[in-house]
C-alpha cells in the first residue's frame, strides 16, 4: 500500500503566530510547520527539532506531532 504520509522531523525557525512557524526540513526545504485549532500547543522555541508528518501531495506544509506520537522509521 502506497503511504499518504512522510514522517521525518523539521527545525522551527520562527513563530508565524501561535499555532504556525516557519521551519525546514532535513534537505533545507523552508515549509510552514503548524498545529490545528483542536491539537493542544506545544511549548516551542525557534532552533527546535520536532517531529512532523507531511502529505505526500503537498511538501510545502509539515504538520507538527506530538513528540511521543512521533512514528519512527
């Protein structure tokens, strides 16, 4: 079965506001890394690596997982 999802981790580079950053991938691919409204936040800082999940359809945004939730591989 083909994967909808790319697990692999960003660096927050700055907040864009309280649920969104600007971060980049491992290959330095700047994306908008985020949260959704109903997620819990997470206490971010700007240099902090976090375990993300993208679409395979769209590279452009990562969403943010919860570090225990983080699916390894």
């Amino acid at each position: 079965m083909i994967p909808s999802q790319v697990y692999t981790h960003v660096t927050l580079m700055s907040p864009h506001d309280e649920r969104t950053w600007h971060a980049q991938l491992p290959n330095g691919k700047p994306v908008i890394a985020f949260r959704l409204q109903h997620e819990s936040r997470l206490a971010l800082q700007a240099g902090d690596v976090v375990p993300a999940s993208l679409s395979v359809c769209d590279f452009s945004q990562a969403h943010l997982e919860e570090p225990c939730l983080a699916h390894e591989g």
